[in-house]
C-alpha cells in the first residue's frame, strides 16, 4: 500500500521517471519473491480464470447461443454443425502455434495477447449478421477461445508446479468448474431475458478487462521472479529445467494413451452438450429433466475434480484414466435403457464424474510424465487431438441421428474405443522427466 502512496505522489508531482521505476517495483518481476506465500498459487488463480475464459470459443458456450444464433441468420442445424466442424480444425492450428510462442515469448506475453485478441473476436461477433463473417468469426474463436486460450492456461500451472502439480491442478479444476458452472448460469439467463447478441457483447467486454489485468499478475515462470520452483524451507539447490523435447513424448506410448482418452472424452461431450436436450427427448424426458441432467453433470464432475486430485497423489494417472474411461464407457452402453428420471440423473453423473477426472488427468499428466523444458510444445500437440475430436463429436452423432433415426448407434460405436483405452490406461508404462537424458543419449536425433 505505501509503494502505491509513493507511485501516486510521484505522478502527480510530475516525477514521471521516479514514478516508472516505482512503477516498475510494484509491478515488475521483483515482487512476487517478497510475497509471503508462493507466487504460484496467485498464477495459478489467473489461470483458472483464463480457461473460464475460453467459454465462446467453447462447445458449450457456443450450445448457450445455437438456436438464437440460427434462427437469427436463417441457418439450419446441419448446416451450422458443419461449420462448427470446419471452425473447428481450422481453430486446431492455433494449438500448435500457441505451443510455439509460449516457449519462446513466455506466458505472460502469450496469455495478454490472447486475450485482447479474443474479446475483440466475441465484440464482433456479437454484431455478425452474414454467412461469410460467421464462419470466419467463428474459426477464430475457436482458435483464438478454445485452443491458444486453453494451451497457454495450462501451461501457466505446468510451469509454475512440479512437486505438488497434482494438489494444483486439483485446486485449478475445482476453481475452473465452478467458475464454468457460474458463467454457464449467468450467461444463459441473460440469453433468456436480453437475448444471446447482449449476453456476447458483455462477454467481450469482460474478457478485454481480464486482458488488462493479465500483464499485472501473470509471471513467465518461478526462475524468471527469482524464485525456486515451490520454494520450500530445505530446498538448497533449484531443481533444474528437465524434460522430453515433443518427439522424445510422441515416441512413448503413454503420451497417445492420455491423448486418445481425453481426445475421446471430449468427442462424446461435444456432442452431448450440443444436442443433450434432443437426445434426452428421444428416450421421452422434457426440458425439465434435462435441466436437471446439467445440474447432476456439473456436481459430480467437481466430485470427479476432488477426488482425483487426491488419488493422483497415491495412484498412477494411467489407472485415473483406466476409472474414467469406465465410467464413459457405462454411460455409453447404458444411455438406450434410461427409464427414470433418476437414473437420467445417475446417467448424466457418470458423465460429469468421469469428466472431472480426465480434466485433472488431462491438466497434470504433460508437466507430470514430461517435464516443464518444452511443455508448450507438448501440451499444444495433446490439444490439436482435443480439438480435432470435439469438432467431430456434434457432427457424427447428429449425422448418426438424421440416418438411423436414433441416437443410440453412436453411442454403442462408440464405447469399444473407449473401453480399449481404458485397458491400456491400467498398463501403459509412465515415463518421468528425468527418463528424457537418457533417450537423448540412446537415441541423438531425438
């Protein structure tokens, strides 16, 4: 409070230079060592809010505004499924150069950027009246909202924890679902009485204050404030920056067993979130049990958030994954023979438990098995198969349902694959960061 005092009298003394270097001491790297906790935890805040952040660029988020969106511009269901699917891919490039910039610029300058460029992507698009600029508009949120955004939100915790990464990324989910859950309700009750074109315009707006306050809090990494990685009273030497380059990750099979997983999580909940109302409906359930689904899924995915930021202390994230893609799997093979509306609820729980632990899973597993070195990399690549999935799930099972009638085929065609990961998840080996020194020996191209 008494640094802020001196800026203020500085400034208005006219002392501008004096004023920018306490400008520079309040808010430059220095501070955040002489806080009395871990700095980690504030980045950590930050991050959560930036993943809450990609909501329109998100599948769900998008689901809150389809029916005005296509009644507004004449479009039909299929046709706005497609386009989603094409935003989609398009949006997957951004993962990858995402990635790249966050391991060369840092993510303080990646995730301010991001940011402003996305607020003003929803700004616009919350006044698109045309086929052309929709598409354009939405390959770039997709981009821009659910990939970069979600990448370098990531990535912020990565490179901030490693010996309590699991406790943090537990506490980042929990924060990140209730955030979710809260934006979800607010957004979809101004859709309700002031339409979807204000609820988006306040969106933007929202999104380019939380740009402004990222260069405040947000740091690059622990090293780069002068502090050690969780800093700790018997820590004597900082560990060392270690970890697998991209191609030493894809060479091992536990980076594709983490990825399909949570790449198949994410096709099934794209879908189901875009069309739950409809689907729910073919089995007889009104808008009431629907509601009513949403609420179950949003409770046992922070359940699922819990309890697997608790066992991933005791557990491998391979047998995590092997419960989750259970639970998927029974949601799958049970979803034609719903005759209640509670066991909608319990159907609907499976869901939103099995999500809460891939999230957990997804959001510790890159830094966890690979190392902090090249984890924008890393953790780019895994996204590009999240996002290629996502945008294939809306499009095969409405395109299931217009051929065959039902839903069900789907979700039967579906639960195979699951269940194969879940098999693998229980036996695949985990590498550690420290297993990439000796690749890079055995193998120098790597």
């Amino acid at each position: 409070m008494n640094g802020l005092l001196e800026l203020f009298d500085f400034v208005f003394r006219g002392d501008f230079h004096m004023g920018a270097l306490m400008f520079k001491n309040i808010f430059g790297n220095a501070w955040p060592a002489r806080i009395p906790f871990y700095y980690g935890w504030v980045n950590l805040v930050f991050a959560a809010i930036a993943m809450v952040a990609t909501l329109p660029g998100r599948s769900v988020g998008i689901g809150l505004i389809t029916e005005p969106l296509i009644a507004d511009l004449g479009l039909s269901r299929l046709v706005f499924a497609k386009m989603n699917f094409w935003a989609t891919i398009g949006g997957a490039l951004f993962n990858v150069i995402c990635g790249i910039a966050i391991d060369r610029f840092g993510v303080r300058a990646v995730v301010t950027a991001v940011l402003f460029v996305l607020s003003a992507l929803v700004l616009q698009f919350s006044h698109v009246a045309s086929f052309g600029i929709l598409l354009f508009l939405l390959i770039f949120m997709r981009g821009i909202g659910q990939s970069a955004l979600s990448v370098v939100s990531l990535t912020i915790v990565g490179k901030w924890f490693v010996r309590r990464l699991s406790i943090a990324m537990g506490i980042f989910a929990v924060l990140m679902s209730v955030g979710f859950a809260v934006a979800i309700v607010v957004a979809g009750d101004v859709v309700l009485n002031r339409g979807w074109r204000v609820m988006w315009s306040g969106m933007g707006w929202i999104l380019l204050i939380v740009a402004g306050l990222s260069p405040l809090f947000v740091r690059r990494d622990p090293e780069s404030v002068g502090l050690d990685t969780e800093l700790v009273e018997d820590d004597k030497v900082p560990d060392p920056v270690i970890g697998f380059t991209l191609v030493q990750a894809l060479l091992t099979p536990a980076f594709w067993v983490f990825a399909i997983g949570s790449a198949l999580y994410n096709l099934i909940i794209a879908g189901v979130m875009l069309f739950n109302q409809s689907i729910l409906g073919e089995l007889g359930f009104d808008e009431t049990a629907f509601q009513n689904a949403m609420a179950a899924f949003m409770a046992t995915g922070l359940l699922g958030n819990f309890l697997a930021g608790w066992a991933a202390r005791y557990w491998s994230l391979g047998r995590l994954m092997t419960v989750a893609m259970l639970a998927v799997g029974i949601y799958l093979l049970a979803f034609p023979h719903l005759d209640t509306a509670w066991q909608v609820l319990g159907h609907a729980g499976l869901l939103g438990f099995s999500g809460g632990v891939v999230s957990v899973i997804f959001f510790t597993a890159w830094a966890d098995i690979f190392g902090r070195l090249h984890l924008g990399k890393i953790q780019g690549a895994a996204q590009v198969f999240a996002v290629l999935a996502s945008a294939i799930g809306p499009w095969f099972i409405a395109d299931t349902f217009s051929s065959a009638g039902t839903y069900a085929p789907a979700f039967y065609a579906l639960a195979p694959p699951v269940l194969l990961i879940a098999l693998a998840a229980w036996f695949v080996n985990i590498p550690k960061p420290e297993d990439a020194l000796a690749q890079s020996t055995a193998n120098p191209l790597t």
